[in-house]
C-alpha cells in the first residue's frame, strides 16, 4: 500500500505533528509513505523517503516560469543538506514573527500567492503519478495549500481521503465570518472517506456541524518502566512543546513561582525544551528565572530522554479567552509524552478545554485550574513529594490501559483497508 500525507511543514520529529505521524505509522512495513509540504525545510524522520515541496518564496521567484515551480527529492538521511535549504531557518523566523503579531497583511497575501494555483503544474502530476498513491492522508485545514491539494488530488486521481482533526479551525472562522475558508473545510471533511479527531470532544463537535462521522484517534504511548528516583533535594521539572497559543506566559507563571518555591531544602530546576522562536524580551523574561533554564529545540529522542529522567513533567494552556477559543476542542500530543515519561503529570490550565479536561481524569496527575493559585498549590503539590512514587504509578497504569501504540494501529490499519475495500 502507499500512503501520500499532506502537512505544511515538513515530516520532522522535532514537532508535534511530525513525532506524531511517526507515531501513529512506525511498523508499518507494508506501507510505503511520501509527503507533499509547503515549508523551507528538511525531513527529519525514519518512514518516509519521497517529498515533495513547495514554498511561498519559490512561486514568488518564478512566478512568471511556473513550469520550474516545485521540487520532487528522496530522503535517506544523508542526501539532504542545509544548503538545499538554505532559508529554512530565516522562514522559521518570520513564520514566528507573523504568528506572534497575527499580521492579517500577511495572511492575505501568502493566500493570494496559493490560490493563483501557479504550483499546480506537470511537476507535481509527476510526482503523485510516480508514486501512485492509494490513499492520501491530510488534516481539516481551510488553508489553501491543504484545499487545493486535496482538491486536485480528488478531481484528477480520484484518491481516497483519510483527514485527522489536529485543531479546531471551525470556531475561529465562524468568528471571523470567513464563508470561503469554512467551504474549503467542508469540502475537505466531505471528500473524505474516514475522519477521526484529536480528542473525543472534537470528534463530536464536527460530526454535529459538518456530519463527517468522526472518531477519536490519540497517539499512542511507548510505555516503558521509570528509570529514576528522585534526589532527596533536587526536583527536576521539565516542560516540552510550543510556546504558542498564549502558552509562553503560563509557562512564565510556573516558573516564577516555582522559584519562589525553591529553597536549600528543595532546590528546583525547570527546563524548557521548545521549537517555537521567542522574542528578543520574552527571552530576557526567562533569563530572570534562577530556576528555568530555556533549552530550545532538541530531537525528539533526547526529548523523550529527558522527559523521563524527570521527577514532573508539565502540560499549560493558555487562561487568556482568545486562546482557550483557539484551543477548547484540541487534545495537545504533549500529554501523551507525558504519559509515556514515567514522571509525575502535573498540568495547568482553565476548566473545559479538552486537554485539561483529559488530564483532570488521569489518577495521579495533578492539575491546577486556577491562575491565581498557581503558586500556591504548587507549594502544596512540592511539599508532598512522598506521593510521586503512588501518583506515577497510577499515570503509568492509565498510559498503559487507554494509549496503546499497537491498539492504535490496529485502528489506523482497519480504517486503511476499509477504504480500499469501498474504493474497489
């Protein structure tokens, strides 16, 4: 079977949506992936091998030679270098920056610059002709590049859709009042021949709005036994994920009051491992912060190993209402890195929103609602060390009962030959 998926950036392990999808698809040595993507950057995964991409500067460049628009290239870990990408790291700037300050301009014209459709061409028939897909996996995104994609896919191959639900978009275009994106949407959900969600709410919120016949499909842990024990002075906390969605200042929040906690009976350390480009003063913020040491991106592998050699690990959500309007159908994978850390769950957050919500039922996690609170249970979460060793094992035992890697993927496998036994 081959199996095109459709991201935005590139199927990298470093991010959520790239650790994920190796998440859900590592073992299956039946199946042969590609990716199309639509960011400066490289691969950084052990599944897939063929890509394609295309970027907003490359239609811009030739813009008036749209037949030379688009790259097709094989990914084994050594054939790719930074200098065929070489404005991958300035992207990843400006990206940043655009989100942080939601500069509507920008929006406008990076989707002025998809719907000319200029990157349609011969090059990338050729590609989804060559690898000839049997189903093609995309997420509910009204952006143009998902949109057209799956469009031309649908139009000119016929191709089986199989759409994961990783963010709830619906809302914030209902707010905006953004008729043709909510129509890329549904055309999207439509076309597609499965649909599952990121969390059990979502699913039911779109299957009210759109009748798409979604089902819950979360990511699976590796779960494994807890390597360390807690030093008697020293608790080490750690936090892994974007700092995006209003989630930089919960993480602040955290921090300062863990260094109020942190004294010569308990000495904390709190690192941050992040791939989300902070500002200049948002930096300086964290500089402050005796405890917090701010570790910037890592592999997904020494992320894991980290995050296990912790006594806590931390989930946040933004208490700001813009944000928990963005966030309150998601279910972040972060927490099931947590799951799989063998540490202490400790999660902050507001009531009803599904990643909260979720974490509020796992024994042994600890999670606090309130962000005037925040330093004061946290001094009582701290001063009650001797129930880590329970709460950890409690945490362990939900991993191992509800996010089972191989229960997932019996799921994933069954929902792929449904499809092509419906296409035959």
């Amino acid at each position: 079977m081959k199996v095109l998926v459709i991201t935005r950036n590139a199927w990298d392990d470093s991010n959520s949506i790239g650790n994920t999808f190796s998440n859900f698809f590592e073992g299956f040595d039946d199946v042969e992936f590609a990716n199309i993507y639509f960011r400066s950057a490289r691969p950084n995964n052990k599944i897939c091998k063929n890509y394609y991409h295309v970027t907003e500067t490359e239609i811009l460049k030739k813009w008036f030679f749209p037949k030379q628009i688009g790259k097709q290239f094989v990914y084994n870990g050594e054939t790719v270098s930074k200098k065929q990408f070489p404005v991958e790291n300035k992207e990843k700037v400006l990206v940043n920056f655009v989100r942080g300050k939601n500069i509507k301009l920008a929006y406008r014209l990076s989707n002025y610059i998809w719907y000319q459709k200029k990157w349609i061409n011969s090059n990338l028939k050729s590609f989804v002709e060559s690898f000839s897909p049997d189903i093609a996996i995309t997420f509910a995104k009204s952006a143009p590049q998902y949109f057209l994609t799956v469009k031309y896919l649908r139009e000119n191959f016929n191709i089986p859709l199989f759409t994961w639900i990783a963010d709830d978009e619906y809302t914030g275009l209902l707010k905006t009042k953004s008729k043709k994106e909510i129509e890329n949407l549904r055309y999207i959900l439509t076309e597609s021949a499965t649909v599952c969600g990121c969390s059990e709410e979502m699913c039911k919120y779109y299957n009210s709005v759109f009748g798409c016949k979604a089902f819950p499909l979360y990511k699976g842990c590796e779960i494994k036994e807890r390597k360390k024990e807690s030093c008697c002075n020293l608790l080490k906390m750690v936090y892994a994920g974007n700092l995006l969605y209003g989630r930089v200042d919960v993480i602040k929040t955290i921090a300062e009051a863990l260094d109020n906690i942190s004294d010569s009976k308990t000495q904390v350390s709190f690192e941050i491992y992040s791939n989300t480009q902070l500002s200049s003063s948002q930096l300086d913020a964290f500089n402050k912060i005796k405890c917090l040491k701010y570790m910037g991106q890592k592999d997904y592998e020494t992320i894991k190993e980290c995050m296990s050699m912790a006594d806590v690990v931390i989930h946040a959500e933004s208490f700001e209402e813009d944000q928990i309007i963005k966030t309150k159908y998601s279910f972040s994978t972060k927490i099931i890195d947590c799951l799989q850390s063998g540490s202490v769950l400790l999660a902050v957050g507001p009531c009803g929103i599904s990643s909260i919500d979720y974490v509020r039922k796992i024994p042994g996690a600890c999670v606090i609602t309130d962000i005037s609170r925040v330093q004061q249970d946290l001094e009582a979460f701290v001063n009650d060390r001797d129930s880590f060793r329970s709460r950890a094992e409690q945490i362990h035992d939900f991993a191992k009962k509800y996010h089972d890697r191989e229960r997932n993927a019996a799921m994933i496998k069954k929902a792929f030959r449904n499809i092509m036994e419906r296409r035959v």
